[in-house]
C-alpha cells in the first residue's frame, strides 16, 4: 500500500461539457439503493435524469424490500426499478445496501457505476459528473469517494465533519490500523463510484459495511493512488438515531476487524464466511423502561460477484 493521501479535486473541476467530451465508449450507470424512501426518491431520479440524459447510460434504483411506493414513485419518475427479492432470488434474499449494490450489478453491464443515496435534499447532478469524471480522466483509478460540508439541521452552518459512525468508529479505527487511509476526508461517504472491473473482484458486506470495505480492499489490492476523493460542495440527507447508529457500528466494526485479521482480506476465500461462523450479532439495547431489546444485526458478506458468475 502507497503513503501519502489520495489526491482530490471539485466537482467544479469536471463540469458536464468535460465529462461528457472523456465518456467515450464506457456506459455509466447510476445506481440508487433505496428502502422506503418515497419523500425522496422522485426528487432525487428526476435531478440525474433531467440534467444528465447524455452522460448517464442507465438510473437503476435497487428497491431493497420497501414496504412503502418507494419503487412505484421511483418507477414513475423514470428509474429502471429492480426489487432485490426478484434478482437472483436463488442466491437469497435480504434486505441492506450491500446487497442491493451486489445484485446491481446483475442488472446493469455499465463499466462505470456510480452510486447515489436515495434520501438526499440538498445536492445537485454535479455529484454525478465530479464522482465519474476521475475514472474517465485516469484508467488508474479504480475507486472515486466523495466529501462534502454536511448540513446536519435545517438553517445551521455546514461542517466538513463525517457523520457521528465516522468520527467515533472509522476514523479512530484507520488512524490505529490503516494510517495510510488516514487522508481520507470522509471515508463513508455514501456517494461514490467504482470501476465495474474492480467492484465485481470484491466480497460485499451485505449491509451498511460496503463503503469501509471497498475503501480497505481497493487500497489492499491496487494502492492508494487508485483511490481518488472529489469534493461535491454540500449535501444533506435523513439522520438516524442513536440505536440504528449503533447497529450500523457493529456492521462496520465486524467489516473492518474481519479484514484486519486475515492476511489477503480482499481474496474471495477470506471473508465469505461472517465472523463467528454466524450471518449476525445479537446487539443488546437499553430502553428506558431499564428493560433491554435484542436487535440481529447483519454481519454476512456475498462473495465476489465474478465467482459468482465465472
């Protein structure tokens, strides 16, 4: 692994002329994972769509077995819709971002993939063009993550700090044991994009560890300088509480040490199996009746989609 930080740029950098000029023959899709997120979703499809139907080969929207119109709004305001349950129902089926990013790619032969959060309100189609152009500009970069200044309420000043998981668990964890990654501004960032070619290589944590360990495996495989961050401006989006932030904690604690622990932990045999031989953890959880409630959180990784298909 390569010293130093990934490099950076603004989206500023690679306006729409830019990019669309570097396209060529790649096909680029964007890929939105969303589970009951009808307030947003339209919003969100029609800011790619509108602005960008030249540049964007393919707007997908993963339905990850939402119980409300997600996928009907998502369909109306022009996404191709896949629900996770009917894509290769044969391997599973279960519910968590992972896995709709891993059976995206069932979907879709784009070589360029950008992914996109569905529960953004203040963000522009800039984030598109600054997440793709690096990989259309570099053949050499393999993972582009993005950084912004988050909005955390309504009317309050922006903050270049990640988010509360960021801060307390990844950062203190990669200073400890991947200083190399350091330098990496938010490294959960949930807008980011990836060359098919090295995505479809990777194990995938089913559920909220997929950004954390793309970032450790493109880094163990190909190299810091493969690693490239844009800066996309702002960015606002739904905020969860303390307990859903804890079991995202948990994901992201078993994705880490699971790669911490093994010599090659982006080869496909490293990480298939979930830690403790289980496919979750059992996270105990005060209520304020001094009682406690048991919530199964989700450790299982798939394996890279290339044994999969190969």
């Amino acid at each position: 692994m390569s010293e130093g930080s990934p490099g950076w740029s603004s989206s500023g950098e690679w306006d729409l002329a830019r990019v669309t000029g570097l396209k060529g023959h790649h096909r680029i899709a964007v890929v939105i994972p969303a589970r009951n997120e009808e307030a947003t979703i339209a919003s969100v499809v029609r800011e790619i769509l509108d602005n960008l139907g030249d540049l964007v080969d393919d707007v997908i929207v993963m339905d990850s077995l939402s119980s409300d119109a997600t996928a009907a709004i998502a369909r109306g305001a022009g996404a191709r819709v896949h629900s996770v349950a009917d894509v290769r129902p044969d391997l599973g089926v279960h519910a968590g971002k992972g896995e709709a990013l891993w059976k995206s790619l069932f979907v879709t032969d784009a070589d360029l993939l950008v992914f996109i959060d569905a529960d953004l309100t203040d963000w522009g189609s800039h984030f598109v063009t600054g997440l793709v152009g690096p990989l259309l500009a570099d053949p050499g970069i393999m993972l582009v993550r993005g950084f912004y200044d988050r909005v955390l309420n309504a009317g309050s000043s922006p903050s270049l700090e990640g988010g509360r998981v960021t801060e307390l668990l990844a950062r203190p964890w990669l200073a400890l044991h991947r200083p190399e990654l350091g330098g990496v501004i938010q490294p959960l960032a949930g807008e980011w994009s990836i060359r098919r070619s090295a995505f479809e290589q990777l194990p995938v944590p089913m559920g909220y560890g997929v950004e954390l360990s793309t970032l450790l495996d493109i880094d163990e495989r190909f190299g810091l300088a493969a690693i490239a961050q844009v800066d996309l401006g702002r960015r606002a989006h739904r905020h969860q509480s303390l307990h859903d932030l804890s079991a995202m904690s948990l994901e992201l604690l078993v994705t880490a040490e699971r790669r911490r622990r093994r010599p090659d932990a982006s080869s496909a045999a490293a990480v298939v199996e979930p830690a403790g031989g289980d496919d979750s953890v059992a996270l105990r959880l005060p209520t304020l009746d001094r009682a406690w409630t048991v919530r199964e959180v989700m450790t299982a990784e798939r394996p890279p989609y290339a044994s999969v298909v190969g």
